[in-house]
C-alpha cells in the first residue's frame, strides 16, 4: 500500500528531458489534489499520519456463456493505494466483489412503449442503463459507516500496528458498457 501519493520522474539520460510518469493512482494529479484537500482540514499539530484511501469502482456487464443470452454485471472495489500490478493479480485477492447490477426485465421496453407512446431508443435504453448504475451505486454509497468516515475521517490500527488518520475518498468509477 502506498500511504503517500507521489510524483514520479523518470531521466532518459543525457541531453534528454526528464519526463513525469503517469502509471499509478497514487502517482496522478488527481491523488494528489486530495492528499492536499484532506490535509487542510487536519490541524498542524496532529500527531498521526494522515492517508487518503483511494476507492475505486469498476463495473462491466459479462457474458456467461459463448451461445445465447446469459450474462451478469458485477461491480467491483478495488484501492487506488495499490499498484495496478498487484491488483491485476488474481491471487493476491486485491478486487472485491460488492454488487451484481440488477438487468432491465424483459418487459422493460413493452412497459416503457405503453407509458411513453414511443418506442425505447438504443439512446433511451443507454441513458436508463446509466441512470440505473448510479441508483445502485448511490444506494452502497449511502452507508452511514462510510458516509460519516467520508465527512469526519476514521482513526485506525493499520496491519503494520500504527494509529493513521484514513480519509476515505472516491476515485473514478470505471465501467465498460457491452452496447457501445
């Protein structure tokens, strides 16, 4: 895990410009942005490390079988403090499943026809699949735990035994829609 986001370099060598890398969450703009806004709000005396935890959520609707229709789509929770390396390896375990996005029924578009007088778009049907992944999201978001971590941080032992100050924040939301 890395605690601290960071900028990195890389130097070419002679007469070459030494060049930013962007390769990891914790070595963006964006991580560092909120490493400075979390850290506004600590007071200058504080006698613990502060840590912004990068929460990242992807989605991607998969297809279960090579022939007909079965298919899910899961989401997952990954963390931004983690390298990519490690979070692409299976083994270590590093992406949790939280949620199975619930599909339109059959009867989605007859239902729509009926209430609308139209038939449902592939825009319509594209909107309402984005509106419906956001409803979800936003039901697992309201957890009252993580809201009141989010807005007043948490204090805790960590797994190398030291007391941190952890500022849970969301990075982006990663999806993948089959229909595009």
């Amino acid at each position: 895990m890395h605690l601290k986001p960071f900028i990195q370099m890389w130097d070419p060598g002679p007469l070459k410009p030494v060049q930013r890398l962007y390769s990891q969450a914790y070595t963006s703009d964006r991580m560092l942005a909120l490493e400075k806004e979390v850290m506004r709000s600590v007071p200058d005396n504080c006698e613990y490390e502060v840590v912004v935890v990068a929460i990242m959520h992807h989605s991607d609707s998969t297809n279960l079988t090579h022939f007909g229709t079965a298919s899910l789509w899961p989401g997952y929770k990954t963390y931004g403090n983690m390298s990519k390396y490690l979070q692409l390896n299976l083994s270590q375990f590093t992406v949790n499943h939280v949620v199975y996005v619930p599909k339109f029924p059959d009867s989605f578009c007859a239902e729509y026809e009926r209430l609308v007088d139209e038939t449902a778009t592939t825009e319509v049907l594209r909107y309402c699949k984005r509106e419906l992944i956001h409803l979800v999201w936003g039901l697992l978001l309201n957890n009252p735990k993580f809201v009141d971590a989010y807005l007043n941080v948490t204090l805790e032992r960590c797994a190398d035994g030291i007391m941190r100050l952890l500022f849970p924040r969301l990075f982006p939301h990663s999806a993948d829609y089959v229909e595009k």
